[in-house]
C-alpha cells in the first residue's frame, strides 16, 4: 500500500532495526539518534511531533514541510546512525562474494 505522502500532513512513521534486532545497546546510544534525528528534520523540513525510541524500533509523529521530506530525513537518519552504531559496536557487513569461505 502506497503511503500518502503531502507536506503538511502529519505521518505516523515506524523504523525498524535490521531483522528486528536491537537498535539501541547503550544509553548513549538513545541521545545520540535523536541528535541525528534533530539535525535531519531542520535540514529536510519536518517537525517531529512526538517519537518513542524502543530497544529494536522507533516510532515518530512527523509533519513534513513538503512532500518527499519524510523520507529523505529517515534515509539521512538512518545512514548516519547505522555508521555510528557499525563503528561503536564493530560490526560490519560483509559481502557474500567478500566472505572467507576457507
């Protein structure tokens, strides 16, 4: 189902981490995604209205100021964050023609 998406309507958005898994592992973790979260909503206008950060989702409360500028806050959201969780947790993401298979 297509999502409506016009500016000045409020959207109710769900961001999930990976297979469910957890998102956040430390208090930290929590203050330094809605800091990714702020930066993200000034620069492709939106206004959060309200969120609830939950250990493997987060749910927001968002009104974009144009159409397409929801989902360009999350994908800049989500790109910085999952940097700074990869980096801080050391995981990484290995290609399947990348892997060691000896």
């Amino acid at each position: 189902m297509k999502r409506l998406d016009l500016g000045g309507v409020v959207q109710h958005v769900i961001q999930r981490g990976n297979d469910r898994q957890a998102c956040f592992f430390r208090e930290v973790d929590y203050i330094r995604y809605l800091q990714d979260l702020r930066e993200a909503a000034l620069k492709h206008g939106c206004q959060i209205h309200a969120y609830v950060l939950m250990t493997n989702h987060v749910h927001l409360l968002v009104t974009p100021l144009a159409a397409g500028a929801v989902a360009r806050m999350m994908q800049a959201v989500g790109r910085r964050y999952v940097r700074y969780i990869n980096d801080s947790i050391g995981r990484t993401r290995k290609l399947p023609h990348l892997v060691d298979t000896q």
